[in-house]
C-alpha cells in the first residue's frame, strides 16, 4: 500500500528494514524515525492529531541538531513550517555561515571571513592547483596582479568546508525564473551579488584563462585584483558585506526557489528564509525593520511580514502564496530602504557640509535597495535613479539635489 501511495517513501523504509542487507541508509540524511515520520502519515492521509506523537519522542525530530531534517519542523514565533518531507539543513546552515563571516569580521580577522565566503566554489584552491599540476596547464591571459604577487591563486581562495557554499548562491548558481532574469539584466549579469561582495571588501575579481597541453578545452579560474568601491569607511564596506550575504543572496535564491510550484524548492526556500540562526536571516532582518516601522503582528514584535510568510510556505505552493511572499520580502526592504535615507538626510543636516557621517548610512542603503532596485526601475524609472544617486557608495561626496 505504501509502494502504491507513495513510492520513494517505500524505497526508504525498504532500506532501512531490508533484511537482506548489511547496510543502512546515510544518517547524514535524517534520522530514520524522522524521514518516515515525514512520509508515510502523508502517504495515508493521517493528520497528526489522528497518529498522535510516539512516547519519547517529543521534540526529537527539532533538536538544534536536525534542524532542517526530514521530519523536522521549523519554528518560529510567528508559526510553523513542516513537517518537513526533505533534508534542507544545508538552506538552514546558511545562516550559520552568515554568523560566523559576520563574528570574524566583527573581530578584525577578514582573511578567515572571506575564507568561509570563497569555500567550494569556481574552480579554485586544491582543485585548480592540481588541476595545472596534473596536465602541464599554460597560463594564456591573466589579470593584472594580486598584491604584486604572480601566482594567479592568491592563499586566501584555498577550499575549505562550510555549511553551505554561500558564494555559490551569491554567483547565481542554479538560480532561475522570472526575477532572477529581471535582476541579472539590471545589474549586467548573473554574479551581481558576488560581484557587490567582493568589490564591498576591496576586491574586483577578473579571469585567467588556462588551457591544457595538447588539449582544446580552455578553463577559466578567477583572479584578483584590488579595485573597491569609492568609500573611505571600513566599518561601511563591512556593512556592504553584512547585509548582501545575510539579505541580498538568501532573498535571491528564495525568490528563484518559488517560482515554480515543486515543493522540494519550496521547502528549501523557506528554510533560507528562517534558517537555523534566524536572527542571521532574512526572518530576523523582517523583525527588526517592523520594529522600527511598527508593523509588528504580535505583543512579541513578530512581524506580519514573517507572519504572513511562514504561513504561506505551508501546504502546496501556488500562485497566491508566492505572491504574498514577494510582497512580504518587497516590504521588509522597503522599509530598510527608507529607513537609511532618513538616517542619510539626518547626517547631512547635523553635518554642517561634512558628509562624513553619511558614508555609513550610505552603503547601508545601498546593500538594501539593491534588494528591490531593479521592480522600483520597472514601475518608475525616476525613483530608481534618483534612490541609486543618494545610495551610490561610488558617488564619492556628491549627493543629489534634495538629499
């Protein structure tokens, strides 16, 4: 009956009671009772309140460490998302990887924060090395040098393990839909937020190509050289940063995630959304910025924007939830938008013609409104440009008239 209902839960259980085996699944995938805890009431159709909860088992499927497991709930204030049908512990990880780029460069050690950034992605550390190595690579073009170094593999792109291979997502890797396709033609491709990263840290990335002896295929390994925005303020790069990998890369790929109805993806988005820190995620950004704006649903200052998204990742995805969660996300930076060019006009006024003050403010807008830019572009061109010139980190000390 299993089989029928539902096939690749039969598979899963098969595995695990098979007799004829000497090998079990991957826990790395779920704890067992959660997996099937996560399929086979959907299978039958039995709610929770008719199968009721296993003596014992209260929270096990929630613990801090299967958070994003198969059967596993996330939870929040504001309500519930799950029980969930697929492991997406690497979507909730991200958050964790948004903690601690943000507690090493709160300490002063950017080196290892744009370690955890770089890890598994392109073709660098390790593998570029070896791959040159291996078959007599030759170094056909290069950028201009990194720190007057030559090598075209600076230390600080060595691979290494992170939760989740954040500028991945931020490379738009895998990202697609409608929106997606809007973002990437505003800002001139694909890797715009990775691009913002690594130019917010004083960075530019550029490419080399290597092509191997005696073969045509031609690759393409990135290289770096120091070209950053035009902001004097290291505390305001560090924001450009903060706010691009916790808001700008995570909205990007949950946008991108629901814009289809497969609610595998749907489940991933959400995970993104909430994450396992959620004071590190977009949910935690949304509560912060309803508190100031007062738009909190509940005495414990939920916002309605995490209110009305949670809910909306419940049950099968369909048009109408994934508006509401577009709309929800377009609020919340919104109001983070507006809320630094308040903070802009204040600095200018109390500033007497120094607009030092106003660098901070400046990129931290920025970091924000690219997050919606480019659907203001698309309902008012003039808003756009007037909202980027008082936003552009790279205006140096002008302004705009009115600013």
């Amino acid at each position: 009956m299993l089989e029928e209902a539902d096939p690749a839960c039969d598979s899963l259980m098969r595995s695990i009671y098979g007799l004829g085996s000497t090998t079990l699944p991957l826990r790395t995938e779920g704890k067992y009772y959660c997996r099937a805890l996560a399929c086979i009431p959907d299978a039958f159709g039995i709610s929770s309140t008719e199968l009721g909860v296993l003596e014992g088992t209260q929270g096990y499927c929630d613990s801090s460490g299967s958070i994003g497991q198969p059967g596993s709930t996330l939870n929040t204030p504001a309500g519930n998302v799950g029980p969930l049908a697929n492991d997406v512990t690497q979507q909730t990880g991200l958050s964790t990887t948004v903690s601690e780029i943000k507690a090493a460069m709160s300490a002063g050690n950017f080196g290892n924060a744009r370690s955890i950034y770089n890890s598994d992605s392109y073709l660098t550390g390790e593998r570029g090395w070896a791959l040159m190595a291996s078959c007599g690579c030759v170094l056909l073009w290069r950028g201009e040098q990194f720190g007057g170094h030559t090598d075209p593999m600076p230390s600080m792109f060595m691979k290494i393990s992170a939760p989740v291979a954040i500028q991945g997502l931020a490379q738009g890797n895998g990202l697609s839909g409608s929106i997606f396709t809007k973002f990437s033609s505003y800002f001139g491709g694909n890797d715009f937020n990775a691009q913002y990263v690594m130019k917010a840290a004083g960075l530019q990335l550029s490419r080399c190509l290597l092509q191997c002896a005696g073969s045509p295929t031609k690759i393409y390994l990135p290289i770096l050289q120091c070209q950053g925005f035009n902001e004097p303020n290291a505390a305001a790069k560090g924001d450009m940063v903060e706010k691009t990998i916790q808001d700008a890369i995570p909205v990007q790929a949950i946008w991108s995630l629901t814009a289809g109805n497969n609610a595998a993806d749907w489940e991933r988005a959400a995970a993104l959304y909430i994450g396992a820190e959620s004071g590190d995620a977009p949910y935690g950004r949304a509560n912060l910025r309803a508190g100031n704006f007062g738009t909190t649903a509940t005495a414990n200052g939920e916002a309605t924007a995490n209110v009305n998204i949670v809910a909306a990742f419940n049950g099968a995805p369909s048009a109408t939830k994934r508006a509401t969660i577009e709309k929800n996300l377009k609020i919340t930076y919104a109001q983070a938008t507006l809320r630094y060019a308040f903070f802009i006009d204040n600095a200018l006024a109390a500033s007497n013609g120094n607009i030092t003050g106003a660098f901070e403010y400046r990129a931290e807008g920025d970091a924000f409104y690219r997050i919606i830019a480019p659907f203001v572009e698309e309902v008012d061109a003039g808003c756009d440009a007037f909202v980027s010139a008082v936003m552009s980190v790279d205006a140096g000390t002008s302004f705009p008239s009115g600013a």
